[in-house]
C-alpha cells in the first residue's frame, strides 16, 4: 500500500508573530509512504527536485534515518508501539528550500498524514500536530501546513498545539520575493538574542493584538501599524541584504500594506492592495541588484486548504 499526501508551502511570523503567525501559500510538496514487500530492505527515501534548474539545493538533504521525514515517522510509529522497519519513502518538492517558505514543515507534515493513513490513522490531528512540532521546534509553519489559511498557534508545555484559523480580506493581495540564495534556519536563529528589552515584548505584543483585530475589522491602516516588528527582523536584517532598504523604500508605494521577511528568511513577504505591482518588483529588483541577487516574484493567493491525501 502507498499513500501519498500533497502539503503547501507555509510562511510564518508574518512580522510581529513571531513563533505564533502562519499562512499557506499553493506551492507544494508530496511525499509517499509506503511499506516494502522485500524483508530486510530497510529504509529507502528518495527525494526528486520538480524544479530542474535547481538541482543543487537538494545536494545536502539527507536520505538516511537523519532525514527529518522519517524521523517525524519514527516518532509516529514509536507512539503505537511500533518501530519502522521497510519503507521507502519519496520526496517531490517544489517548494524553495531554506527561503523561509516552510519547506521542512511540509515534508514533515505530510510524511506523518501518510505514515498515519498508512498504518490505519492511529493518531488525531492533535497528535499529530504536536509530533510535527517537536520535529520542527515550533508550530508556526506546521500548523498552517495541516489546515491551510492563516493561523495562530502555541506549542503548550504539555507538548499540544493549541490554534485558531483567522479571516483573510481577499481584497489584500500577497507578493513573495524570493531571492536566489539560501539562509540556513538555524543560522538564522542564531542571531537573534536570548533576552529582548522589555519595549521591544510589549511593542510586537500591541502588535499582534492588531494584527488580529485587523483581519477581523478588515481594517488596512490599523494592519500597516500591525506588521512592524521588533522581535526577530531587526536581527536579521543583516543576514538579507537590503531588507532594511526594501521595507522602508516600499513605504513609499501606492498600494503597499506592509512588508515583512517570510519566517527565518531570506524571502521577503509584501502585501498590498492590488495596486503598484510594477513599483514593488522595481524596488525589491534594484535593491537586491545592487548586491548581485536574482529574484522570483510569485503573486499568490492563501491556500485555504492544508494537507491533503491524493
């Protein structure tokens, strides 16, 4: 039996969110699960890159027992009393890796749905949720990849997710930026501070009550005010060149709600109204030319749905 299970692509903290916003976007990853007949086989991942011109972002993903796919299955199997002996699993991405659109979190969330159908659906979401999470470190991306739209979530101390879906003002478009370089996550949080000034808490606090409010009022000025952040983007500004300059010279455009860094980075997220489109592409085009760096411009609406099995 096989069982294959299609995830979208995910952008988390959406500015003053941090660890908590997220919102699927229609690109996707597919990952099959299933059981080999051969005894002994072991385990088999396989991992085939859709995007041909890209080919090399593959080069350092493991396809062994390290792999965070099967290890997201391994916990699954070990939480009915089983232990995964023969699978082979395969891997079809066509989401950027290490860009900040939840490429990870897809792999894993889909490789639990499929592992989780395969053995009969032994876990619940809420399981299996909170396996994903404990692979990922945090429920931001993993949430809005099992159930689509944009969300809110806490990984609680009992090791369960708690979320809530919000309201999208379809009128509000989105515009990912993505560069042609990669920002390895953990690097990325490896220069953010362990202790933050007491103003900078209570400042993305009020902020993420906005943001909240905002989609719910469909409010667009009090949604500019909401994704300004003090948490995590002024640290890692100087990991995406031209991010200062790109969120400030955007400030300037008719029709730009805000611009926040998707995730860890380094792909940059600008919503707006639908007007201005040209002016965005130049400013995050001429900024990002200045330091030799490509880049993909995708217009996208919010995936409503989240994981599927196909």
């Amino acid at each position: 039996m096989k069982v294959s299970v299609k995830t979208p692509a995910t952008i988390a903290n959406l500015g003053p969110g941090f660890d908590s916003f997220g919102l699927a976007l229609p690109l996707y990853n597919v990952v099959s699960v299933e059981e080999t007949v051969l005894p002994g086989s072991g385990i088999e991942i396989n991992i085939i890159n859709e995007k041909n011109n890209e080919k090399s972002e593959l080069a350092d993903v493991p396809t062994d027992k390290t792999n965070i796919v099967y290890k997201a299955i391994e916990l699954l199997y070990n939480f009915i009393g089983q232990v995964p002996n023969e699978l082979k699993i395969t891997i079809k991405t066509q989401i950027p890796i290490s860009r900040g659109l939840g490429s990870s979190s897809s792999v894993i969330v889909g490789g639990l749905i499929a592992a989780n159908e395969l053995l009969g659906r032994p876990a619940d979401e809420k399981v299996l949720m909170s396996i994903a999470t404990e692979i990922e470190g945090h429920p931001d991306n993993i949430t809005p990849a099992f159930v689509g739209g944009i969300t809110m979530s806490s990984w609680e101390d009992d090791g369960s997710v708690v979320y809530r879906k919000l309201p999208w003002n379809d009128d509000w478009k989105l515009m990912v930026c993505i560069p042609d370089y990669e920002l390895n996550t953990e690097i990325s949080r490896s220069v953010l501070p362990k202790e933050v000034p007491m103003s900078s808490a209570i400042h993305n606090l009020k902020r993420s009550a906005m943001f909240v409010d905002a989609l719910y009022s469909k409010d667009e000025e009090l949604l500019k005010l909401a994704l300004k952040d003090k948490l995590h983007q002024p640290y890692r500004e100087k990991l995406v060149p031209g991010l200062s300059d790109i969120i400030n010279n955007l400030k300037h455009i008719n029709g730009v709600i805000g611009t926040v860094l998707c995730g860890a980075g380094p792909a940059i997220l600008v919503i707006y109204n639908g007007i201005g489109v040209g002016e965005i592409k130049e400013v995050v085009s001429n900024s990002w030319n200045y330091f030799n760096v490509e880049t993909n411009f995708l217009n996208l609406p919010i995936e409503k749905q989240g994981a599927v099995i196909l």
